[in-house]
C-alpha cells in the first residue's frame, strides 16, 4: 500500500537528504550569497559622495601606450606628490584631443578620486574618477559614468549568475520528485 504524503501548515517543507539531491543546488546560492557579501564589504567607491574633490595645478599628463599596446593616461597635479591616472576603460573613451586643444600646464584642475586609498599601496598612483577644469566649465570625465562603469564588473555577472542557477536548479529537484512521487502514488 502506498504511503501518504506527508502534510504540512500551508508551508512547504524541503528536506535535505543526506543522498545530496539539492547539495548543488546550496552549493550555488552559497557561493553567489558569499559573493553579494563580499561585495557589499569590500571597499570602493559606490557612489558620488565616496569621492574626494581637490583641486590643484596641472603640471604634466601623458598619454602614451605602454609597449605592449594599453593604454597609460595620467596627469600630475603641483600639490599632490602621485599621478592620477584613468582606468582602461575610461582611457578608451577618453577625448584626449579636446583635453590638450583646452587644458595647458599651470591650469587649475578639478580630479576626483578614492581618498581611502593609499598611494603607497598602488605605487605612487591614484585611480581618477572625475576630471573637469572649473573656469572654463568644462568636464572630461564625469565621476557619476565612471562609477557606474566599475561597479558592474564580472563578479556581479558571476554573483547574479551563480544566484540564478542555484535557485533554478532548486525548483527543477523539487519538481522532479513531485513527478517522482506522483508517479509513485499512481
């Protein structure tokens, strides 16, 4: 005779049996929870408000190619001792015409950068979010594009990713052994 499903309180219960059915299933989420963690602890900029503003002298920039074809941008500026230098993917989009055509050495430049950050630790560089000259109003690299640029990296692909296969994954176990069972009571 065939045994009767167990009945529950409105709310399904999902046993996790030892022989391992929904083991890769956790396995996902855990690793896609422990990636959303890791990311909302780790540091970095999120927003505007995380940035530093200052203002200094342009001394130099420089924007060359290193020998084996990426792109190196910087610029220095008299009152800090380290280079401000953008990302790879900012130094693709980035107008280095417009900025020589307007920008001489002696100007006054506005750069927004992590100020949590020290320079000692990334050899003498700080990562450059924002970049504008003030008297003449003008904006070459706007902090709120850059943010969101680096803040979608590969890891919060992978996190999603691995969330959603996890969670997939779990409604197809449970759903095979509801078929399971149906066709054992049948």
């Amino acid at each position: 005779m065939a045994q009767r499903p167990r009945r529950t309180l409105g709310t399904p219960t999902f046993p996790m049996p030892i022989s391992g059915k929904f083991l890769p299933a956790t396995l996902l989420l855990v690793a896609g929870l422990a990636l959303m963690i890791y990311q909302s602890i780790g540091g970095g900029v999120r927003t505007v408000t995380d940035l530093t503003v200052k203002e200094g002298t342009l001394i130099n920039y420089s924007f060359r190619k290193t020998p084996e074809g990426e792109r190196d941008y910087g610029v220095w500026l008299k009152e800090f001792s380290e280079r401000f230098a953008l990302t790879k993917r900012d130094a693709a989009a980035f107008d280095t015409a417009a900025f020589k055509a307007q920008v001489k050495p002696g100007d006054r430049v506005r750069v927004e950068y992590d100020g949590s950050i020290n320079p000692l630790d990334t050899d003498g560089e700080r990562k450059l979010f924002g970049l504008a000259v003030p008297s003449k109003n003008q904006s070459f690299l706007l902090p709120e594009e850059t943010i969101k640029k680096n803040r979608y990296n590969w890891l919060t692909y992978l996190m999603y990713g691995l969330l959603a296969a996890g969670i997939l994954l779990y409604i197809y176990k449970i759903m095979q052994m509801q078929r399971t069972r149906e066709e054992v009571l049948d």
